[in-house]
C-alpha cells in the first residue's frame, strides 16, 4: 500500500472526528391535564393523549384540568415543565421526592401569609438567637422538657393548674408586694436549722388544737 492510498483512507476519519455533535431534539406543546381509563396521569394536547411525568424543576404538582407547558423527547418520554394556569380553588402543592435544603447565601428568607402551618413528625430548630412576638399564643403537648442555664419569665397574670408539681433548687428567695396567701387540706412547713416567722402581727388560730413541743419554749 502506498502512502498516497494511506492518506486517502485517513482523511475520511479525520473528517468524521471533525464534525460537531448533535442535540437531542425536542418537541415543545401545551396541553390540559387529565386522567386516563386507568386512573394515570396524562396530558391531553390536541388529539394527542400522552402520559407524561412531572420535571423535577417543576415543583408545582400539576392537577386535573391545569393547562401545562410539556417538552416531548421520544414518542413515550414527555416532561410538564410547567404549569401555566390552574383553576380557581384548586389547592396549590409544591412537592419533590428525597431531601429538599433551601440556601440563601448573605440574605434573609421571608415566608409571608395569612396563615402558616407546620407539620412534620420532627422538627429541629437551630439558631443563635430566636425571637417571637405574638398576640395570643397556644403551646399543646403530652410532655415538655424547658432546659436554660437562665431562664426569665415576665408578665401581668400568671394561672396555672397542675395535677402535681415538684420543684427543687439550691435557693428559693420569692418577694411578694400584696397578699401571698396558701390554701391546702394539708400543710407542712419543715427546716432542717431554722424556721422564722416574723410580723408585725403574727396571728396564730387553731380551732380544735395548738400545740408546741421543744427542749426549751420561750414567750417574750
């Protein structure tokens, strides 16, 4: 074989390699959503019945009877990549599948509606500093856990019923600028060093019994 014959079957490979890629074409329409005999989700476009599977860019779940913007790739391979209009009173549902993580990088992120509702079957909340205001709030659960190394409570009327409260700490001083008034069945008051009392009227009323019992009693 000669180099002249070499060449000539070089040159078509070198040819081949030199021609740029193609793109997968792409057919875009619009069409209605609708369910088929089977209860599948289809998109009606023109005389075409096509089924057709939700972009993941497309967080807006389409519903039935929403007009869509679809891109077709192969006869059985058709996205929704949009929802262009949806009917008055349909519920509007943004939904992905596996984790979702929303970042905003040197901004703030706002949420803004007449009503917001959280649900979730655990909710972690991490923050620096939280603060917030509320006319009337409710908090509802089986348990609580409240755990601070301060912890500051103020306000004009404080109610609470308990079935039973135990308190314990290293020191308890309470002040009292009105009435401070106790009502049990039962009531004990016990010190292991000292107990005081002290008024300037100290007034002492047992209607059955009073009785005082120590090593020494001293009156005056």
């Amino acid at each position: 074989m000669t180099e002249t014959t070499t060449l000539e079957h070089a040159a078509p490979r070198a040819r081949r390699r030199r021609e740029p890629s193609k793109a997968i074409a792409g057919e875009w329409c619009v069409g209605i959503v609708g369910t088929d005999a089977g209860g599948a989700q289809v998109v009606i476009s023109g005389d075409l019945q096509l089924r057709a599977r939700r972009a993941a860019s497309c967080l807006l779940e389409p519903a039935a009877g929403d007009s869509v913007a679809c891109l077709r790739i192969a006869p059985q391979e058709v996205w929704i990549m949009a929802v262009l209009q949806r009917e008055e009173g349909t519920a509007n549902v943004l939904r992905c599948a596996g984790n979702l993580r929303i970042a905003v990088d040197g901004g703030a992120l706002e949420l803004e509606a007449a009503r917001v509702g959280l649900k979730s079957e655990e909710l972690d909340i991490a923050a620096q500093k939280t603060r917030v205001a509320t006319d009337t709030a409710d908090l509802v659960g089986r348990e609580f856990h409240l755990i601070g190394t301060s912890i500051k409570v103020v306000g004009s009327v404080l109610s609470s019923v308990m079935e039973r409260v135990q308190h314990f700490s290293r020191h308890y001083l309470r002040t009292t600028d009105g009435i401070d008034r106790v009502a049990a069945t039962h009531l004990e008051c016990e010190a292991k060093q000292l107990l005081r009392l002290e008024g300037e009227h100290t007034l002492v009323n047992g209607r059955e019994l009073i009785k005082a019992r120590g090593a020494q009693i001293h009156f005056g």
